[in-house]
C-alpha cells in the first residue's frame, strides 16, 4: 500500500487505534471523507442505530410514490430497488467473503428464468407465488453452492475467470437451448405475482406503473438487509471478514473456509435469485442478454462505488448509478448533469487550490471567444442544435456544435479529451491548471457532439470510468473501510 | 479425410490466433500476476484499426499499393495502435493499483474493457468490419493456394500462419536471447529481487504491455482475416485467449502458443464432427464444450500443461 495519504482526506489520528486494531492499519484507514470540522455531526450521526436508519430510508422510498405520481419515475424506483438487493448480494460475496464472483448476474438470470418456467403459459405451469418464490430461492442458493464448489480448489484470479465461465455458460445455453428457454426470443406473457386469495398484482395500473410492486419490492429489501445485517454481526459473519483478511491464517485458526465460502456464495445467489424472479413478475418476459455483462458491470460499480463490505454504502450506490443510468438515456437531462458534475468537481478541487476559480473563469470566456472565432470562420460550425430549455441555449452560445460534422472529428475529438484528461492528472502546478481550461472545454464539446447523439453506449462509458477512476483515486468507496493488505 | 484436413487447416489458422492472443496474456501475467481483462478489447481495437488503414489505402478492391505491402501496413498499424493503447492502460489503470489487494486491477480491468467496447461502439457503431481481402484480384487470395489431397489452403491461411509462426519466433528470441527479456524473465521470477538486482521495474513492465498489446493487435487482423469484426468481439476473443493461456499453463510463453494450437483444433474439430455443434446462424453450441472442459481442467489441474504448480509459502 502506498503509504501517501490521498489528497483531500484528512487524516486525523489522534485518538489512536482501537483496542485490538494495528496501529499501521489503523493509521492507513483512518483518512476521512469529509473535513474536521463536520467531526462532531459525524460522531452525532454515527450514533444512530442503523436500524433507525433504515426506517427513515424505507419511509421516504414509501412516500416517495405518493408525490411523484408518475409511472416512469416508479419504475425507476422499482428498477433500484431492485439494483439494491442485487448490489446486497453481491456484497455478501465480493464485501464479506473477499471472493470475486463474475457470474453473479447469472443468479440472477436463474431466478428470472425460474419463475418465468414455472408460472408461465410457456409450459402452462401457473404455480402460486408463495410457493414459487422460496422454491427459486432454494433454487438460487443451490445453484450458488455449484459454482461455490471451484472456490475450494481455486483463488483470486482462476475463481474470477471461472466464475465468468459460469456467466458465459448460462448465456450460451438460454441462447442456444430454444425449446426450453425461447433461445434469443426469451420467454413473454409471463404471470405477475399472486396473492393467497387469487387475485393478481398486476404491474400497470391504468397505464401506470402500479405502485403495489414497488412495495412488495421494498418488503423484501427490508428482509434481506435485516437477515444478512444479523447474519453479518452473527459468528458467521466475523469468519468471512477473517476469510476475506487471510484465507490461510483462517484456516488456521479453525475456520471451516471452505463452507464458508460456499454459504458466502450462496446467500449471494439465494438474493439474486430472488430479485429475478421480482424482474420476471414485473417486466412480464426474460431474455438471455438481459443478464449478462453489462448488468455486471452496473452492478460492480455500485458496490465498489458505495463501498464494498458496507451494507449501507452499497445501497448508496444503487441509488445514485440506476438513477444515473436512467438520467444518461435522456439528452437534455445529461446535458445538465454533466454541467452540473462538472461544477461539483470544479468545487471539490477548488477547496484545495484556490486557482481552480480561475481556471473555470478562464474556461467560460475560453468558450465564448472560441464560439465567436469559429462562428465568423464558418456559420456552420455552430449550426448545431442542442436542444430545447434555457440551459441548452446557453450551451448553444458556449460550445462549438457544428452542424453536421466531419467523420474524423468524433473519433478525434474523443481520443483527444481522453488524452488531454489523462495529461492533466500527471502534470502538476501551473501547468496543469492551463492545461485544464482547453481540456474541459474538449470535455464539454465531445459530451455535446459525441455522448448525447449516443446514450447507449455514452452511459455505460461512464460507468466504466467511474469503475476505473474509484479503483484509482478511491478503492473503498463511499462509505467502505480502507482495506490494508499487510505484507 | 479431405474434411479432417479442413478442419486441421481451420484449426491451424483459429489456433495461432488464439495463441497470440494467448501469449499477451501469459506475458503480462508473468510480470504482473494480473489477469488483463482489457486485453480482449485491446485486441478488437487491433481489428478496426487495421481495418481504417485498410480504407485508407484504398480498400480492398482497389488498392494504391501491391497486396503484400496493404497486408503487412494494416498489421504493423494495429500492432502500434495496440502497443500504445496498451502503454496507456497499463501506466493509467494499473500502475497506481500496482501495490493494492489483488482484487483492486482486477476491477479496474473489468472496467477498462467495458469502457474500450463501448467507447469503441459510440464512434464507429455496431456494424460488423469486413475486410474482404478475396476481393483482391478476383479473389486470387483465396482461390490460390496449396493443394493438399483434395483440398485447397487457401494463400491467405497459409499468410497468417506463416506470420503467427514469425511472431512467435521473434518473441521467443526477445525473450530468451535478449537483455530485455532476461530482465523480463528475472521480474516475472521475483519482482522485488529483481528491482533489487537494479533491473527498472517500470520499463520492464511497459515493455512487457508494449510486446503482449502489439500481438494482439497482429492476432486482430489475423482474425479479421477469417471473418468480419465488430466492437462486441473483444469479450469473448478474450476469454478464448485466456483458455488457450490456461491451458498452457499461464505464465509459460511455450505453453500459451501449445494452448492456443490446442484450443483452436479442439473448436475446429467439435465444430465439425459434433453432431449440432455448430448451426449456421451463429449460435455455437461448440462454445458450451469448449467452457465446460475449461471450468473442469481449471479445477484439476489449473497449472497448464507447462505451468508450475504455485506453491504458497507462509
């Protein structure tokens, strides 16, 4: 571990480690988020109970519906409530366990094909919900027991690949075995829930998305975050954190670390599962290519970016990545977003160096007199249209948009910024602060001409590179541990 | 037998893509104990950028220049996009990682090959690349070739051979013959040694990025070679490589190109002589076989062929 601490964080040790840490460790994972003087708020709310937490946390989702009567946005909420309990099974495995699990989106596909197998008129089974839901939940933790097993025999990098064999397995055969799972077709018209009584929750309700399922959503939320909350403070789960410390000084010590990693990875499939079986229910139909890579990734970056092995941050990071994802498909909400992060990051760096003000001045009539220049060459190049709103007309002054531009300018423009970006991050003082005003500017040009005519990828562009630069700047995450490997 | 020979030739040509693919990996696992997941689409960005110098020498059909000299031009070009891309990656994505838990690059790999695929997509879209060389002169490239029973290798197959074959020979000889690679190999065996010895760790590892990155940009237009590219490649292009590394035994150079001939002929012959494996509009059963022996000699023996077993020592 470097023994820098990152800029920004800082380090206050002087209250010395707690009894039982080590003091080396305790020095490295004691870099604060927010400054000292918020200590006292912070002492403050880390006194509350995490239950108390998660009542307030389920009470505002629950009224949340009631203002917002709109059917997208519940869905959008639905849709996170969902990322939630994948992102809490992932923790378990990946957080807890310290095991890298690639396949873990194909529990998830299991529990979805389960249920759409079972109550479907694809094979006429119509099971009742109460039996089917916990019979895919044995499903999912058996299955997570199977791929468990290579976990005896393998670490580190062979499990990962493995395991992303399994992924690629579960994608071939729901490709390929058509009789059974529809081939790329996937299967459609498949059964919502059922009540005891018969009656059936449908998922629109006069056009709109009903709100019953959301609820039902959040109910099983509150019971996997309880359950794996007792199961993590309980034996269990101080034998996984010692696991995922040093497997060996573990076994060492009498741990049974082969079963452990086998419950680890199976209460991570048993809650993926059953999020895929809320997916089938609700969405009415599954396709293979709805559980593959990119959902990994998407759920990857939540963990890592609330912070792995904090149950609490890795909800954090599914409420801020699926909104995120669902504001990136909308091009004049992106626009605002990236102009809005691009402030925020602006004023994070600024806190630090005041020459940061100036910078962003210099970057504003940069941009004005870069207009002005390209609009008397050519009136084409600021022919472009960006979009309706106040906003857009003020971009529509401040970045250059040509009409329609020249093949080569996307691709150079995009290999450009990303060059420029990576300069900045090694040059220092001076320097780096001029380069930074054409840098954002190409930054704000390339988002306007390049990512907004293409949010499919452009999205999952920025997922990647959230993925990339946490890894680099801050691996634990949001509200994660520093994690020290002690050599 | 005119298919078994075929088969084997199919096999040959797939196989010596594979093992360069395979070979990138097994270098910069030596060095680093990295799994470069990225280096799948490091590999796709290989084909399309042999494919735009490609077009700009004029296309296919119409070269400016003789077809030897297009061929080996695309090649040369995707091995320096490569090599470069590889540079950049390794010194942005892993370098700062280089001390952190070994979970941390692996992550940070995940992300760089999701972040090339798609950036890769959002400039120049989803549609397939072909490059089409049997267009070249009314498809002498293709129709030319040795005779060997009744069948014909085509001259195009026998080219890409012939190169991998060159490659690998000129890898072995940095490797094994040259100071570079003995500092390679000295890093691969004990890193910290090894810096102690005085050996630049940095450049010993850029240069390992450069040599891996620029066979896969040569094992791209290879592969584009056989069949069109398109951004989405680079995924499962890299999983067959690290197969045919594993089989190897990763981390041994000899065994990633024995694991990517095997590799190669295994998918070339269940392909063709497993009942169903391969039904024309794409879907590949064959790739069911070829994982689920991979997941069983991972659990049996994921040291390769050549690797050694690692022992851990406490």
């Amino acid at each position: 571990m470097s023994d820098s601490t990152p800029h920004g964080f800082h380090s206050t040790g002087a209250e010395g480690p707690a009894i039982g840490q080590d003091e080396w460790v305790a020095r490295h994972a004691d870099v604060r988020f927010l400054p000292a003087r918020f200590a006292v708020v912070e002492r403050r709310l880390r006194g509350v109970p995490w239950w108390a937490w998660l009542t307030l946390f389920v009470a505002v989702f629950c009224l949340f519906p009631i203002v917002e009567p709109s059917g997208y946005v519940r869905q959008v909420a639905f849709q996170t409530v969902l990322y939630m309990l994948l992102a809490l099974g992932l923790n378990v495995v990946v957080g807890w366990g310290g095991l890298l699990d690639l396949g873990y989106v194909a529990f998830y596909g299991i529990g979805a094909y389960a249920y759409a197998l079972l109550d479907s008129p694809h094979y006429g089974i119509h099971l009742p919900t109460l039996v089917s839901v916990p019979l895919i939940v044995l499903i999912g933790a058996l299955a997570g027991l199977v791929l468990g097993l290579p976990s005896w025999r393998l670490t580190g990098d062979y499990l990962a690949i493995v395991t992303l064999f399994f992924l690629q397995l579960f994608q071939t055969v729901t490709t390929n075995w058509q009789n059974v799972t529809g081939g790329p077709f996937g299967i459609l018209n498949i059964d919502p829930f059922g009540l005891p009584g018969g009656h059936k929750l449908q998922p629109e309700h006069g056009g709109v998305f009903a709100v019953s399922y959301l609820y039902v959503a959040l109910a099983f939320f509150v019971v996997v975050f309880v359950a794996l909350r007792l199961l993590n403070n309980s034996r269990t789960g101080r034998a996984w954190r010692s696991l995922r410390e040093d497997p060996l000084a573990a076994e060492a010590m009498g741990m049974p670390v082969n079963w452990l990693k086998l419950l680890a990875f199976s209460c991570g499939a048993a809650v993926a599962a059953l999020t895929g079986s809320m997916y089938a229910a609700l969405f009415g139909n599954v396709f293979p290519l709805s559980f593959y890579f990119v959902t990994l990734i998407t759920v990857y970056t939540m963990v890592i970016l609330g912070g792995s092995g904090n149950q609490a941050g890795v909800v954090l990071g599914a409420l801020i990545i699926s909104p995120l994802l669902e504001v990136l498909r909308d091009a004049d909400k992106s626009r605002v977003l990236f102009f809005v992060a691009l402030v925020g990051g602006l004023v994070v760096l600024g806190r630090r160096n005041r020459r940061i003000a100036v910078v962003a001045g210099a970057t504003l009539v940069f941009g004005f007199v870069l207009h002005a220049i390209a609009r008397m060459i050519d009136g084409r190049w600021v022919a472009g249209h960006p979009g309706a709103g106040s906003f857009a007309r003020f971009v529509e002054h401040w970045v250059i948009a040509p009409e329609q531009p020249a093949r080569w300018i996307a691709p150079a423009a995009y290999v450009g910024v990303i060059g420029a970006a990576l300069l900045c991050t090694v040059l220092r003082g001076i320097v780096r602060d001029v380069a930074l005003v054409p840098t954002i500017y190409l930054g704000a040009f390339v988002w306007e001409n390049v990512m907004l005519a293409k949010p499919e990828p452009a999205r999952y562009i920025v997922l990647g590179v959230i993925l990339i630069v946490l890894m680099v700047i801050r691996p634990n995450g949001l509200l994660g541990e520093r994690r020290v490997e002690i050599v | 037998m005119d298919q078994f020979i075929q088969l084997t030739v199919d096999g040959l040509t797939l196989g010596s893509v594979y093992a360069l693919i395979a070979l990138g990996y097994t270098l910069v696992y030596g060095v680093l104990k990295l799994l470069n997941f990225a280096h799948g689409d490091v590999f796709m960005v290989g084909t399309f950028a042999g494919f735009g110098v490609l077009q700009a020498l004029g296309g296919p059909a119409t070269p400016k220049v003789p077809i030897w000299l297009v061929i080996t031009l695309v090649t040369l070009a995707a091995m320096a996009v490569c090599a470069a891309l590889g540079v950049v990656i390794e010194r942005f994505a892993y370098r700062p990682l280089r001390d952190a838990p070994r979970i941390a690059p692996l992550i940070s790999a995940l992300g760089v090959s999701f972040f090339l695929a798609n950036s890769m997509q959002l400039l120049f879209g989803a549609t397939p690349r072909n490059y089409d060389l049997f267009q070249y002169h009314g498809g002498s490239l293709y129709l030319r070739g040795l005779h060997i029973g009744g069948v014909t290798v085509p001259l195009l197959r026998i080219i890409t051979i012939v190169a991998a074959f060159v490659l690998m020979v000129i890898l072995w000889f940095l490797v094994n013959k040259t100071r570079t690679g003995k500092a390679m190999r000295a890093t691969s065996f004990d890193r910290e040694a090894a810096a102690m010895m005085g050996i630049d760790i940095d450049r010993v590892i850029v240069f390992t990025f450069i040599l891996g990155s620029a066979l896969a940009g040569a094992a791209g237009v290879m592969f584009s070679l056989r069949v069109p590219t398109n951004v989405s490649i680079g995924f499962i292009a890299g999983l067959k490589g690290f197969i045919a590394a594993v089989i190897g035994g990763i981390g041994s150079i000899p065994g990633a190109m024995a694991g990517g001939l095997i590799l190669g002929f295994l998918e070339s012959y269940i392909q063709g002589y497993v009942h169903g494996a391969h039904i024309p509009d794409g879907t590949q059963w064959s790739d069911l076989y070829v994982f689920s022996v991979l997941i069983a000699l991972m659990l049996f023996r994921h040291q390769g062929l050549f690797g050694r077993p690692d022992i851990r020592k406490v």
